[in-house]
C-alpha cells in the first residue's frame, strides 16, 4: 500500500462516505481483546471491529507487533505500515507489558469485562502468561475464547510454527495451482490467512449466538492448515472419489470448456463458458458462429473438452479481430461472464471498484488522510462503522484504563509510567 497525500492522488479516490448516524452497529456493545498479530488474527477482529465491535489490540509497549513495520512504511507515519493499515482499522491499541504483575493484573480486569478474546500466538505462550482458556474462563465463563494457530492447538503438531505460504505448501493446495509444465505455486496474496480470519469471525459469531441460549462462551480452535485443505474445494472430493491425483490446470478449467485466458485484438480477458447454455449464447449473441451450436458434439460439455485445443485455437482467432472495447459489451448483453484481466493497480482504480467506492480516503490523526480498502459486506440495517485508522502503538492505553476498567489517575499513572520510559528509549 502506497501513502501518497499528494493533490493527484487525493483526487483520485474519493473520501470514504459517512455511515447515517442514526443506524446501529451490528456489534455495538461487544468487547474484543486482540492478543494477535501478523495477519490471520488481525484480519478477524478488524471484521468484528468494522461491525462496531469495541476492539482493544493488546501490544507490547514501545515497538509494538512485528507486522506494524512491514513495508512500505513512511517517515511521518512511524510502526504504521501498508499491510499493518490494511489490516488493523477500527482498533484500539492498549500497550501492556504483560510480565509485569500490573500489567498482568489490567489484562485479568479486562477480561472480566469482554466478550471475546482473540490469540495467535505459539502453542502455550498464553499459558505462560496465565491466560489459558480455563485461567479466562475462570474469570468470566461468557467469554467467547479464540485461538488462531498453524496446527491447532490439540494433535501431534501443536508444537509447529507456521505462515500461510507453508500452510498453502502442506495443504496440497501449492501443488494444484500453476501449470502443467510447472511447479506448483503459492499465491501470493496471503489467501489462507484471509480464508482463516474469515472462518475465525464466523465461527465467533457463532458462538456468541449459542451463548444467548446456553449463557456460556467456549472455545475456538481455527488452524491455518485446516483452512488450507479447506481451500482446495471440491478438489478434494474429486480426489476421495476417484483416487486421481489432481493436476494442475494452468488458466483453463477441467470441468468446463471452453474456460481460459483468451486476448483481444488489443486486452487479453478471461472467458469462463461453465454450461452449455452459456456456450450456446457465446457462439450465438457473440461470436455470430450458428454453425459451432449445430455441431453435437460441441453442443456438450465433454464433446467441448475432447476438442479443447480445436475450440480455443478458434476462439483466439475471432477474439483478436476485435478490440475489447467490442467484445465485452457484447458478452454482457449476452450473459456469458467474462472479464479484463488487470494488475491490483488497474482494479483498484476499475468501474466496479469505483461503483461500489471500494478504495476511498479516510482522515488520519497525524497524516491528514490515508487510503482506505472496504470489506466486500454491505449491511442494509447496521451499515459498517465509520473506518478508524489502524493506531499508533499504546495510543488508546490511558482511556482504556479509565473509561473501561475505571482505574483512578495514580493507578493509571503507576501503570503507564514503566511503558512510557520503555517508548523513550
């Protein structure tokens, strides 16, 4: 993510509009102690954070997570990096040091007041610090108990450490995308952190739901490989049910033809023809080829995959007699999906990303403004809070203290005055 507040760019995106006041939140009222880091774990509760949840990120005084200084990070916006921004808004930032017993003591207080807590830390770091589930349950037995790890926190592999690209590696799901006459790749965007965080929120949601009829929390246990093996789809059935090894298929599809990267006389675009409906629209109300429906063996699904290479080598000679700008229209009316394929920069600033205003500019405490990447929900009745930039490290620590937990002035100060000494230096 690129912070650039110059006047071309903060006409190029408009600034995020705001919510109608008089709407609730989905989640007002609901407390979230955030004990991660990184982005499995982060990306969770800034769902529930743009939900209206109250979540308070529990970080180390000083530095803060490791993830804040991830590039690029500017000069006047210090431990506040792109991919820290993009995944931490709606957060308040409560700096504790958790081997103090002052520290440790705020936390229990905390917890006694909370709805859900949120880990992803090594298996039996939050027992070290005497926050296991059971020490918080014993505290507040309605708390909503969540832990994010790379193996799950019961089995053989509890112990392992592990990042999405190793999760996507171990998973299958490396060895299924590519080509053929290639190895298998990562992704790389950080898929299987997002695909874990969502899962992470849903399943919390859930909880919180079954706590209205049991007046119970409980505890979630969501590993990043689950979700991983979770991702191959029906990959995985396909496998169970036939034995086959999947291979991998490039930009074509096995299941439907003709599906693949095709280029116009002037864009290359992606054409997915998933029935043979579609594929009779295509040759029709597109291409103007009756000829290719009056054909039986084209006329199904396996008749077009058996002559896969036939059809798409025609397909690429008609598409590059025209430009784009003739085809796509053409498909649209005819309701065969297709699509331009563009780089992050060319989507960002795309039609559809700017009907639905997905990028916009929100204000920012120290910078004056900072981009802004909406989540792809769109609440009729409890529309989404107003974003609030991702904080500063500590930056909410002494109204957390006083507005939450009521502690007086000399408390706070007690408490605060160690951290203070340990960000000065």
């Amino acid at each position: 993510m690129s912070i650039d507040n110059s006047t071309t760019a903060s006409s190029e995106f408009p600034w995020r509009a705001p919510r109608d006041t008089q709407a609730p939140l989905a989640l007002a009222g609901l407390r979230v102690l955030d004990f991660t880091h990184f982005l499995a774990g982060p990306f969770a509760t800034m769902i529930m954070g743009d939900m209206g949840a109250d979540v308070i990120k529990i970080e180390n005084p000083g530095k803060g997570e490791d993830f804040r200084h991830f590039p690029p990070v500017r000069n006047d916006l210090p431990a506040q990096g792109g991919p820290f921004l993009w995944g931490n808004r709606n957060k308040r930032s409560l700096a504790v040091d958790l081997k103090s017993p002052q520290g440790l003591q705020a936390i229990r207080d905390l917890i006694a007041v909370s709805d859900v807590l949120v880990e992803n830390f090594s298996t039996g770091v939050m027992d070290k610090f005497g926050l296991s589930y059971e020490a918080c349950r014993a505290i507040n037995p309605r708390l909503v108990y969540c832990s994010v790890s790379a193996y799950g926190r019961t089995g053989e592999f509890a112990d392992r450490s592990g990042f999405d690209p190793i999760a996507q590696a171990e998973s299958g799901f490396m060895d299924m995308n590519g080509h053929r006459d290639s190895d298998g790749v990562r992704t790389q965007s950080p898929v299987v952190d997002i695909q874990t965080a969502t899962m992470a929120c849903t399943a919390i949601l859930g909880a919180l739901l079954a706590r209205h009829q049991t007046g119970e929390g409980q505890y979630i246990d969501v590993p990043l490989f689950d979700n991983a093996l979770i991702m191959t789809g029906y990959a995985a059935m396909q496998h169970l049910m036939t034995g086959q090894e999947v291979q991998r298929q490039g930009n074509i599809s096995a299941d439907s033809c003709p599906t693949g990267k095709f280029m116009s006389k002037d864009k290359p675009f992606y054409l997915i023809c998933g029935n043979d409906k579609i594929f009779q629209r295509l040759a029709l109300e597109v291409l103007d080829r009756p000829d290719l429906t009056q054909d039986p063996e084209l006329a199904t699904r396996a008749g077009r995959a058996k002559r896969r290479a036939e059809l798409i080598a025609l397909l690429g000679h008609l598409f590059a007699q025209h430009p784009w700008s003739y085809w796509q229209p053409r498909m649209r009316s005819a309701s065969v999906p297709c699509g331009e394929i563009r780089t992050v920069a060319q989507a960002l600033r795309s039609p559809e990303a700017a009907s639905r205003q997905l990028v916009t500019r929100i204000p920012h405490p120290e910078v004056g403004w900072i981009y802004n990447v909406e989540l792809p929900i769109r609440f009729g009745g409890t529309p989404a809070a107003d974003p609030m930039p991702a904080p500063a490290v500590g930056a909410h620590t002494q109204d957390i203290l006083r507005d939450v937990l009521g502690y007086d002035e000399g408390r706070i100060e007690a408490l605060c005055q160690p951290l203070h000494n340990i960000q000065q230096h």
